[in-house]
C-alpha cells in the first residue's frame, strides 16, 4: 500500500449470517484443513491491518479468539450492511476493509490493489470485481461512509451490492486473481476442495 498505513486500517470479517444453504451451521466455525475458516481470513490480514473486527450473531465466544466481536445492532439478520454498520460505530480507523468469513484463500494482494486504486481515484469505497461480477463482501471503503449507509439501511434497503454502486463505488479488477473469492456455501463446497 502506497500511502496507508496499516494503523488507518480496521477489518470486519462478515460472519453474521444464517447459513441457510450450509445447514444453519456458522460459516466461520466449519473446519477446512483441520481449522476454522475464520482462521484463514484473519493469517492473511493480519499483518496488513491494525485492528480485526468480527461481525457475529451467534457463538460470540468462539469469535472472540480472532478478533473483537460486534453484533447487528439491527435484529433479524438483517445482511452484511447490518453488520458494517455496527462495526462503524465502534472503529476510529479512517478506512474498513470487509472480507467474508468463508474466504480461505484471501491474501495481502485484495487490501493493498483496493487501497492504491482508493488514493488513485481518490474514492469512498472500492469493491473487488472479477470478470465483470461483483464481489460486494470484498471491499475498502472510507470510514466517513456511515452517514450515508445509516441512511440506507433506515429505508430499509438491505443489498450490499447496490448500496456500493449507488455510492459510487470503484470497481477495481481482480480477474487476474478468481482464487481470492473463492468460498463456501454448502457442504458439497467443501468437498470439492
């Protein structure tokens, strides 16, 4: 990262939701290789950002282990916005990054080409895209961006996606890396690995 320092930057790692289509069971917590996935996410940010945040509804004392734990301050799984938002509230970082807690195969080349494309174009929000599609739960964005995100979740709207692109986000390409949005959303997933 050119110009940001790693004590500019918090991590969220999503891990509020349902996980309908794994069982209702929490996505984090299911081993891969013997460990959870949670653990593969916070290896490869660790050394890149100076605070990592769980955004969690269930089994907060396991998250506890990787990082501070938040909830929804909104009730009902309300969706990963939900989660951002409540985080929001409790960093003092001029930038968040937002990665999934089933990422395994995240590493140091998201945070640091969302970062350079975010002095770049000097943008509230990037958000990884790859060939085309986008990948909402892959993000950087500006710390400043709660106003407008507080906004949007009291008019009940809930979509990452189209809150990133009614901002304006960037879309900085990662088509040369598809392994990095690799992840897990029911139990053959898993298998095939």
């Amino acid at each position: 990262m050119k110009n940001i320092s790693k004590r500019d930057v918090s991590v969220v790692i999503l891990a509020g939701g349902q996980a309908l289509r794994m069982g209702n069971k929490d996505k984090g917590l299911i081993l891969f290789n013997q460990k959870p996935l949670i653990h593969y996410v916070v290896h490869a940010v660790s050394q890149s950002v100076g605070s990592i945040w769980v955004s969690a509804n269930r089994n907060l004392d396991l998250y506890q282990k990787f990082g501070q734990v938040v909830s929804d301050e909104l009730s009902g799984y309300q969706g990963p916005l939900a989660g951002i938002s409540a985080v929001l509230s409790h960093i003092d970082t001029r930038y968040l990054l937002v990665v999934p807690c089933d990422g395994p195969y995240i590493n140091t080349t998201l945070l640091e080409r969302l970062a350079d494309e975010m002095l770049t174009k000097q943008a509230k929000l990037c958000v990884a895209s790859e060939k085309g599609c986008l990948h909402p739960t892959f993000a950087l964005l500006e710390t400043s961006i709660k106003t407008e995100l507080d906004q949007y979740l009291r008019s009940g709207q809930r979509k990452l996606g189209h809150f990133f692109k009614e901002n304006n986000a960037i879309e900085v390409d990662f088509s040369d890396s598809p392994e990095l949005f690799v992840n897990f959303n029911t139990p053959e997933d898993l298998l095939k690995r």
